[in-house]
C-alpha cells in the first residue's frame, strides 16, 4: 500500500482508521527535532572544553533555539498553506541536518550559530504535526493522536540524554552530532513519497508577506478562546522548565537527598510527562473536554508548586516522588490535549492557532524559569518562588474556566 494511501478521515466519520503514516512522521519529525536541540547540552562536559567556554554556557544553546523558534511558530503557517506541511516538514528536517553539520564544524561561532538554524525548522513541528493530523484523524481520537505525536519532545530528550554520552565517550562529540544525519536525512527523503498526497492542499497562490506570515498574532486579538488558551499555555509550559530546571538542585540543597535520588526524581517527574499524555488524550476525547481538563491541570500543579515549595528534610522519600510524578503528569503532560484544543477552537485557521500556541509555549520557556532562578536568592529561598507559580497556574486555569464554551470548530 501506498503511504498515506487510505489515512485521510473526514472528522465526523469515527470509524475512520488512525492516521499511521502521518503520526509517524511528525512524531518522528518531532523527536529527530527535539533529540538534537538536546544534544549539545548533553555533551556539554566535553564540548565545552574544546570551545573554551564553562559547561553551563552550553545550556544557552537551548534558549536560543526556542527564541528563535517563536519567530518561526508564527511564520510557519502561511509557509504551510503555499507549500504544504509535508514540504514545511522536510524543510525542519534540513534545519536539523544544517545544525548537526554546522555545531560538528567545531567552531564556537559556528555551534552558537547552530542553535538559530534548528530554532528556523524547530518552530514549525507542532503546525505541521496539526495540518497533518487533524484532517485525518477520526474525532473521537484527535486529542489522543496528537498527545502521542507529542510524546516526540519528552522521546527525544530521553534519546539525547541516554545515548549521545556514550557515543560521546566513544567517538567524540562531533561524530556523535554526525551520526545522527542518518536518521534525519532518511526521514526527510521518506516525506517525499507521500507528499503529493498529503500536500493536495497547499495553496500556491498564497502570498508570503508581512501581513500573511503574522496571521497567527490576530488570532490573540480575534479570537477570545485562542487568547485565553495561549495566555494558560504561556503559563503552562514556562511551569513546566520551572520544575525540571530546579527540581536536582532544589532537592539536593533544601531536601538533602544525594544526587542520585534527586535524578530519579526529575526521571519520576519526566516520565509520568510521558505516560499520562495518552491518558490525558483519551480522557480529553471521551469523559471531559480538553478545555476543563486543561484547568484542572492547572489546579492540581499549582497544588504540586505548593507541595513543592514545602519540601523539607523531615519529607520521606516516597512522598516526595508523589509530589514529582503529580507535577510531571500535569505541568509536563498537558501538551497533548493543549495542541488538540488550539486545533479544535481554531478550525480553518488551526494551523494559524497551533502555530500562536507554540509560540506562546516557548515564550513562556524563555521566560518564567529565569525569572524563577532570579527570585530564589533574594526571597530566601524556593518556598515563595514555587508559591508564585501555583498562583499562575490557579489563574491559567480560572482563565480557561472563565472562557465561554462554544462548539467545536474544527473543519477540513
């Protein structure tokens, strides 16, 4: 069978077949994205000696390339609509091959330069991911399909941290950045068996200018629901790299538990991240709406913040796990159903609102964790911090409480 042949679903026929072909891609596509804007930092310990730079200065590869994947969340959509999303798709996978091959060059210019040429392509994921699947997938699994497409960011975390150590150990870095050009090339090539198919839609005519590449903004300005639910993603996403930027640090200074415990902590954390995402997605498909569910969320990880700003030595270990694996299930899970949302209330423009959605996610990972290291001193501590967070996510989650329930808006 032809890829992609039969994957197409009109979104009231339920019994329609799962999209095969087109989650794999973009899952695939997310997680080759994902695992090589984590890679450099994984490597750090040996890259950075070779730069002539400290270890923690590697880390800021991360920040620029979200930073600049605002610009290109926003810009992404009106290349989809003239190009196709399987084309937009190819073109971050060459994103990728061009900051695999330029960070190899050895270069400190040439790694920090890296980080603009992933964050070009690494913006576009989730808009393509959303034109591809949506179209495709039966209603009542569309927040499920796209919690597993997200699972490509987690995955592609996990990859980096667990295998390019060794292979940095056994090869060096630069072969370690080098041998992940097979997988990214071979998907690249793959998506241009399907994309006639899967592009049917693309709009040549579509004009790429100012006022068509910023599209996305007026959805902020137009659209309430679109509003609210950026503005609790800003919030959402930024809570979410609070806890993992801070959780080993946190537990090992105030809690007084070894490095060891502290890393199974934030592996308790990410990993129920991971498993609770489908769940969410079914959930979100079947007993509550994704709007209500996304409160929730909201409530019960400014109970975690709290939680967590409480941590003290008298705290067993088993309790503090609970509060981690809470925290990952929600401040790291609610992506899924959150992508499903933008798509729902955007409808024709779902691919414009995926793509404010992102960009309002990676501001809010610019953004509040900084803020959050900045305060820890002077507030004499994390209590107050985590205590400032619970409060934005108690007001994300009015906010999307507060939003006027409205039909689905999805449509092909």
């Amino acid at each position: 069978m032809r890829i992609g042949a039969g994957q197409t679903a009109d979104m009231g026929d339920d019994s329609a077949r799962v999209p095969v072909w087109p989650l794999l891609a973009t899952l695939m596509m997310q997680t080759l994205a994902t695992m090589a804007a984590y890679s450099l930092p994984a490597a750090a310990p040996e890259i950075a000696p070779d730069l002539g730079i400290e270890p923690t200065f590697v880390g800021l590869f991360i920040s620029a390339v979200y930073g600049v994947g605002i610009l290109s969340a926003v810009g992404s959509a009106g290349f989809i609509r003239r190009y196709g999303a399987t084309r937009v798709g190819q073109y971050v996978m060459l994103c990728v091959l061009g900051m695999l091959l330029t960070a190899a060059s050895g270069q400190l210019a040439a790694v920090a330069f890296s980080a603009v040429v992933l964050g070009i392509g690494y913006g576009a994921t989730a808009p393509v991911a959303t034109h591809l699947l949506v179209p495709r997938t039966p209603k009542t699994m569309l927040n499920l399909i796209i919690s597993i497409r997200q699972i490509g960011v987690p995955l592609g975390g996990v990859l980096a941290g667990l295998l390019v150590p060794p292979l940095v150990l056994a090869l060096g870095w630069q072969p370690a950045l080098l041998l992940q050009l097979i997988p990214a090339l071979a998907l690249l090539l793959l998506m241009q068996l399907p994309r006639r198919e899967w592009d049917a839609d693309r709009q040549p005519e579509h004009t790429l200018r100012g006022g068509s590449l910023t599209a996305p903004l007026r959805l902020l300005r137009t659209d309430a629901a679109v509003r609210n639910l950026s503005i609790a993603c800003f919030f959402y996403a930024g809570i979410q790299l609070c806890f993992i930027a801070f959780m080993t640090v946190h537990l090992t200074s105030q809690v007084g538990i070894d490095l060891i415990l502290a890393g199974q902590a934030l592996a308790t954390y990410q990993i129920a991240g991971v498993v609770s995402r489908p769940v969410w997605g079914w959930l979100a498909d079947h007993v509550i709406s994704a709007r209500r569910l996304l409160a929730l969320h909201g409530l019960i990880m400014a109970a975690a913040a709290l939680a967590a700003g409480q941590f003290g030595p008298d705290w067993p270990v088993w309790l503090v796990m609970l509060i981690c694996a809470i925290a990952g299930a929600t401040a790291s899970g609610f992506t899924g159903i959150a992508y499903g949302e933008f798509a729902r209330q955007g409808g024709a423009s779902r691919t414009e609102a995926t793509a404010v959605g992102s960009a309002a996610m990676f501001c809010g990972v610019m953004l509040l964790p900084s803020s959050f290291g900045l305060l820890v001193g002077p507030l004499g501590g994390y209590a107050l911090p985590y205590a400032g967070i619970a409060v934005m996510a108690s007001l994300a989650a009015a906010l999307l409480l507060a939003t006027p329930a409205r039909p689905p808006a999805i449509a092909n």
